[in-house]
C-alpha cells in the first residue's frame, strides 16, 4: 500500500555519536524519523501513517491559527478556507497536504520544493524550497522563499516538530525555553495578547518536567542561547536542542497525552520553530513582507547531545 505521505526520502550520514537518519516524506516535506546512533530525536510515526499532529511538518505561509480565516489586504477582506472548521479557523498554512517536488540530494542532504498558488483569502504566488541536512551533532533546515507575485506578499514560517530523546518517556524530561514572553490564548486558541513570564507558571528558563506541562503556546521575545531557543534533557544528561536563526524570532510549544505509539497512547511535545506568531496577517507582528521577486531565506536547526 503506497505511503499517505507520498515519497519516502532517507538520509544518512556518519557521526562521531553513532550513524545519523533522516526520513523526509514528500507530502507536506515532513521529518517523520530523525536518530543518531539509534536514539530517536524526533517522534517518528509508521509508514503507513498520516503524520500524527501534524508532526514534522512545513507551514507556509503561516504558522498556527488565522481567527475566522479572515485578514485584511489594502483595505478589502480576505477569507481564506476554514481548516479548523471546529473552531472557524485556518490552520497552518497552505501546503500541509501539497506533495512536494525533488529538487536534489546527495547521500545526508535533499532540496524538496512547493508552489503556493493565488486561491481563496491568498492571491500571492510563491516558489517555497526546503533543504534538510543531516550534520555531525543533528540536522540543520533551511527555507526559502521567492515571491513570484507582481505585489508584496506576506509570509510565516513554521514547522512542527515532535521532539524524544531515544526510548526515555516524555513525562520524564525537562524542558528549558529561553523566551521572556507568552502569547496566551482564548477559548478557540487564538492568540489574545502577549505577556511576561516572570513570576508565572509558563516561565520555563529554569526548566519544567514536562510531566508538570499541559501547553498549546507560543513564546517570544527570545533570548537564544547561543541560538538555542529550546532544550529537552533527560534524566541520564542527554539532550536534544531547537536552534534557530534570527528569522525566527518565536517558538510554539505543544503538549499531548494521546500520541499515537504502537497500540498505546503517550505523552508527545512538539516545539515549533515560527517567523512570526499566530495571526501575524492581522497583527502584522514579524511578518514579513517578501517583495517581487525577492527570495528570503530562514534556518533552523535540531541538535543532540549524549550524556558527558
């Protein structure tokens, strides 16, 4: 039976920490398996599967929710299609389910590319590239993006990520996000205001057991260690890490306790690297205007350490 997510395209690459893998699918250009020396740094899910969540995969040209799906572009609405008909949003952009086209590869790195055409509440066309490459410590991804419209478009990026580290259960580690603000959210999840979180419970630069974590939120005013935006650690000192460039200035961090594994369901985190926050069509925070013909470029990264 042929893949949901289309091509199955498997990196490898040689580490000083074990053999690293990569398996990149063609829908939606998602990470479905990420290892290094066999430890799994991102959640992966069967072959046979639709990408539980969401996991791994590209959102473009926005992250996260669109209230109503409605925007507003020189002065005339926009309404783009509602992919969360149960909370009238739209979700995620618009290549969730677009089949990606091979650009290149060679044996730990491959260039995936998408068109976003003119359609309901988006009339921008946009030639959209992602390159995944496996390195000595992880994997490194890169976007870009050349608007192929005779006007400014507005754009986001996002991905969605769910981070592990090997066979350690998710209650078990310890988050660590280097942001000083919060984006809470209504009763729909969308984003209401932006806030500090000094003295609150979603302070998480000192670390958290994500046991103790229940979050659908996304932070900002990030302060990267050494561009480390996010940290999972385990209890044995193993860690894997979100790094990300100064595009990508927000992180969304998701938890579930209903992750799809084998026949059980488990504790899964999702940490998502974002250009800009939910409803950055209206609010216009971090979005980025991508003039005729301009290409823009974005990375982000995930790192491993094992224990010292």
């Amino acid at each position: 039976m042929r893949a949901p997510t289309g091509e199955q395209y498997v990196l490898t690459r040689s580490t000083p920490n074990g053999d690293a893998e990569a398996i990149i699918t063609q829908v939606a250009a998602a990470i479905r398996t990420l290892r290094i020396g066999g430890v799994d740094l991102t959640q992966p899910y069967p072959e046979h599967s639709k990408p539980p969540f969401g996991d791994g995969i590209v959102l473009v040209p926005w992250p996260n929710r669109i209230p109503d799906g409605q925007w507003m572009l020189g002065g005339e609405k926009q309404q783009l299609d509602l992919t969360e008909p149960d909370r009238h949003n739209a979700i995620h952009g618009l290549l969730r389910f677009t089949a990606y086209r091979f650009v290149e590869r060679t044996e730990s790195s491959l260039t995936l590319a998408a068109t976003v055409y003119p359609q309901h509440g988006y009339p921008f066309l946009l030639e959209t590239e992602v390159t995944y490459e496996l390195v000595d410590d992880g994997l490194t991804v890169t976007h870009r993006i050349v608007n192929e419209s005779d006007s400014p478009a507005p754009v986001a990026i996002g991905t969605h990520p769910f981070f592990s580290i090997g066979d350690v259960a998710t209650d078990e580690l310890t988050l660590t996000v280097h942001a000083a603000t919060r984006f809470p959210v209504d009763e729909r999840l969308n984003v209401s205001a932006e806030v500090a979180v000094e003295g609150t419970d979603y302070d998480l630069r000192r670390g958290r057991l994500v046991a103790d974590l229940d979050l659908d939120d996304a932070f900002g005013d990030v302060s990267p260690d050494g561009q480390v935006t996010a940290v999972l650690s385990a209890p044995d000192g193993r860690s894997v890490s979100l790094w990300q460039d100064q595009n990508f200035p927000y992180v969304q961090v998701f938890t579930t306790r209903i992750f799809p594994h084998g026949t059980l369901k488990v504790t899964a985190i999702a940490i998502e690297p974002m250009t800009a926050p939910a409803n950055a069509f209206n609010t216009q925070q971090s979005l980025r205007w991508v003039e005729p013909g301009e290409t823009w470029q974005a990375s982000w990264g995930i790192r491993y350490a094992p224990a010292r």
